[in-house]
C-alpha cells in the first residue's frame, strides 16, 4: 500500500509532489534532522506529518487524528540545547547528566503551556489545545490545526508593510485574547507577528472576524506575579520585548504585552522593528520618530509611543486602556477631506453625545440585535476607519454594553458606513441602547438600503409591509423585497417567503 501524503494525507502513488496539495516531501529533507519521521503514530490514534515549524524548544507537526479524521497540530518538547532524538529511534533523550535538570524542568514548563491553553479551549481568538500527554522521553500536545499564514508571512506578502487601519483589524482581535488571559492573572510575553496567525482568507473590504485571527505559542506565558517556583524566566524577542524582560527579577505585568502588541503595530505599518528596549534606555531614536509623525492617523502616534514607552509605569497598564486610546485616536480624527458628504446622517437623527443617549426603559438582550451580512461603506481610508470602529461597536454588543455599542454605531454611521447605519435601525427598533422608535428605526434602515446594504432591503421591505414606522406601501415593499431576494443575502429566504405572502394577499 502506498504512503500518504503526510500534509495533506490523501492517499497518493509514486513519488514527487502531492497531486491534490502538492506537497513534496524533499522541501523538509533539510530542516526534519532530528525529528519525528512521517507516518510516527503518537498516543495510538495520530500519525505525525511534515514539520510545520521548529524552534529551541521543541517542533510542530502536522498531523492526522485517525479516531476523528481530522487534521491537528502536535507540538513536541524537544530543546536543542538539552536533548537530542536517539539516532535510529522515536525517543529524546538529555544530552548529557548536566542538562538533565535543565531538560526536566523545560519539560515541566511545557506541560505548563499545554494546561494554560487548555483554560482558553473555548475563546476563538486563541489556538486550542484537546490534549496533552507524555510519551518516547518527552511530551507532546494537541491543537486545532489552522489553515492559514502568520501575521509576518502576511506582512511579507504585502512588501513588508500595511496600512495601520488592516494593522489594527488584525491585531484587534489579538488585544481582545490578550485582555482574557490578564483577566486570568496571566501574561503572554512572546508577542510577535509570527504568533499572531490569520486563519483563511483576510477579506480586503472588512475587518477580520474574532475567529478569523488567533494568538499561537503560550510557552513564555507565566503568572503576572511571578512563578511560584523561580524567577521569571528570560524569553523574548529583540526589538518586540520591553525593558523588563531582559532580567530575572523584574516584575512584569499586562503593560508587558502592552509594549509587545504596540511594537507588532509599529513595525507592521513602518516596516521596521523597533529598536531593543535597552538601547532606548540612553538614546530614544523612537521619540523623534513619533514627533515627527509616523502613522496617516495623526492621534495614534500618541497612542503607539505611550504603548511603546521603556518605562513600564509610562505605558498603558492595562490591554483595556490601550484598546480605549486607540478607539479615541479613531474617532477623533479628521473624518474627511473639506465639502464631503461623510457626516451625513438621515433628517431629524443627529449622532448624541454619550450624556444624550437614553437607558432604554426595556432592556433587549443583546443577542437579539441583528448584525448585517454585509453592504457598502465609506470610500477607502474613511471605509477602513468606519469598519473599525463598526467592528468595535459589534465586539460591545457581544459584551452587553450597550451605550457603547451605541456610540460606536453612531461614530461609524458619521463615516458612511452602511452596516452601522442598520444597526441603529435595528437598536431603535428593539429599544437596544435607545429608545423604542419605529420611525427612527425605518429612517435608519432606508439610510442603510441607500448606501446598498443588502439586509437593510429586507428590512425596508418588512416596514413598508407591515406599516411600521412608515405608511403601508404594498407596491414599495414588494420592490424593496425583490431587491433583497436578489441580493442573495441572509434574509433573502425570509424576503421570499414574505414576498409569496404579499402576491397571494393581492391575488
């Protein structure tokens, strides 16, 4: 029988590239030294594949689940400065008496990364773990395997730099992993492009989807008071690592990964690392940098210098607070160039301030607040800042804060974007963070229907048909109602079904 192809594990004939993936198996010749070889059964139920990446402390394989035929990523310990694979064997072995303590307690940390994962097994923006065990000298966990690139190879793929806006779409969900793991009393500290990873496609025309990005590699992570056994441990990454990683005894906190995603946000929109911690010490280079402006958003040069400050009590102390001044750099710029039309808003419906906006006298649940499919927005750097600031409103829907959701919908409506545009519609219309209005509600869905958002078709449609917040029309709801069948949206199905009723009604 022949051997499958161990990235994709089709079954296959002959040699060369894989004809369904095309993989070949000569291109991991070179750096497989040492490693499992293909086709190792693990636990009794994974069969181990190419090597996806390896490192000082250990390698990642692909690999096959052949109880769920399903593919994982298997991370085994294997730190080159302390072990080595028996030669002509699947067990790893110290290499000598004098690194056996130090392979031990690696090992124990590693089993520490597998337990601290598997606390965030349910949070789609962090790589889940489903098991962990020990096996041929060492261990092994299991993760959910991503199709996808990493945050660096996607930053290569662009010529090395992007636009701050697409930088913050991907890192936002990154901030949102992060604030869980400090809420429970931990810190990452190895936050890097190449541990951020975007799963599938980046869509060029919205943000990227909490599912869609992911935070890899908890090997650094430790508790934020220190290890109860040791120090903390000396890991990082030059020019990504702040000033009190570099010694044993310092204490490190979540302003820690602060600097971390502030470096990632710098070098992704400026191309270039920034400089070590410690070099900055003396001669801040950075200071001037930012006097000078760095990003097209002028207020977020404020932002990343205070995340990026050597002195950890200058820096935002929380992922919370840093995530709060980016919003309020976004929403106080400049939202458009002299005579546009970008802070239109329907008649009667000015945006309110925070103080303005009414408790609705029913709360709604906020799972009962529907979130467009899709539909168009601001034209380029305004649709961007739009869709962030859409995707913020969403995030603090999730949350239940409904104020804030509110206020971003608002924000992002005084910007163009459609989407926001029929939220509020549906905020009015279920007395979430507002009050109950169906006129207001209508006014906002056919605000939205105008900028082509294709749920807002259906929801005009169902106000003319139903008479809420506007006249019955039968005739304007039917056009209204077409257009949303043919958009092929999510509610095209109900449009349908709401159509055949308004047909036999006339018949």
């Amino acid at each position: 029988m022949a051997a499958p192809c161990y990235n994709c594990f089709q079954e296959r004939a002959g040699e060369g590239p894989c004809p369904r993936c095309g993989y070949d198996p000569e291109w991991d010749r070179a750096r497989s030294f040492g490693t499992l070889p293909h086709g190792s059964i693990l636990a009794g139920r994974y069969i181990t594949g190419r090597v996806l990446g390896r490192g000082g402390g250990g390698v990642t394989y692909v690999a096959l689940d052949h109880q769920r035929g399903a593919k994982v990523a298997i991370k085994e310990y294997l730190p080159t400065a302390a072990a080595h694979r028996v030669s002509g064997s699947i067990l790893v072995s110290p290499l000598g008496h004098d690194e056996a303590d130090a392979f031990r307690y690696g090992l124990e940390c590693f089993l520490e990364e597998a337990r601290i994962l598997a606390k965030f097994s349910d949070n789609l923006r962090i790589v889940g773990v489903r098991s962990f065990f020990q096996e041929n000298g060492t261990a092994y966990f299991v993760m959910d395997y991503i199709e996808g690139i990493s945050f660096k190879a996607y930053l290569r793929s662009h010529g090395g730099r992007i636009n701050e806006i697409t930088a913050l779409q991907i890192l936002q969900p990154v901030i949102y992993a992060l604030q869980d793991v400090h809420q429970k009393g931990l810190i990452h500290r190895d936050v890097t492009p190449d541990n951020i990873y975007i799963a599938g496609d980046l869509p060029a025309h919205r943000p990227a989807a909490s599912g869609q990005v992911k935070l890899l590699d908890f090997g650094a992570a430790r508790y934020s008071l220190g290890d109860r056994r040791r120090s903390l441990d000396v890991i990082l990454k030059s020019g990504y690592a702040p000033k009190e990683q570099y010694t044993h005894r310092s204490r490190q906190g979540p302003y820690t990964d602060v600097y971390s995603v502030a470096a990632c946000l710098y070098a992704a929109v400026t191309g270039v690392v920034p400089p070590p911690a410690l070099e900055r010490l003396e001669h801040d280079e950075l200071e001037q940098r930012f006097r000078c402006g760095i990003f097209a958003l002028p207020m977020l040069d404020n932002v990343v210098a205070k995340g990026l400050a050597v002195l950890p009590e200058l820096r935002y102390q929380t992922m919370e607070e840093f995530s709060q001044a980016i919003t309020q750099a976004l929403m106080d710029a400049p939202s458009g160039p002299p005579g546009s039309n970008l802070h239109s808003l329907p008649p009667a419906f000015p945006p309110p301030s925070p103080a303005e906006i009414p408790t609705p006298a029913v709360p709604c649940a906020p799972t009962a607040l529907r979130l467009p499919s899709g539909g168009a927005g601001a034209p380029r750097i305004f649709a961007a800042k739009a869709g962030y600031l859409y995707q913020q409103a969403c995030a603090s829907c999730e949350q239940g804060d409904s104020q804030r959701a509110v206020r971003l919908f608002f924000q992002a409506a005084r910007l163009g974007d459609s989407r926001a545009k029929y939220c509020l519609g549906e905020c009015f219309r279920l007395g979430f963070g507002l009050p109950q209005d169906k006129q207001a509600a209508f006014k906002w869905y056919l605000a939205a229907a105008k900028g082509r958002n294709t749920d807002a078709f259906y929801a005009v449609g169902r106000c003319y048909a139903a008479g809420e917040g506007v006249q019955t029309n039968a005739a304007q709801a039917v056009q209204w109602l077409k257009q949303a069948v043919s958009a092929r949206s999510e509610a095209s199905a109900e449009a349908q079904r709401m159509l055949e009723r308004l047909n036999g009604a006339q018949r």
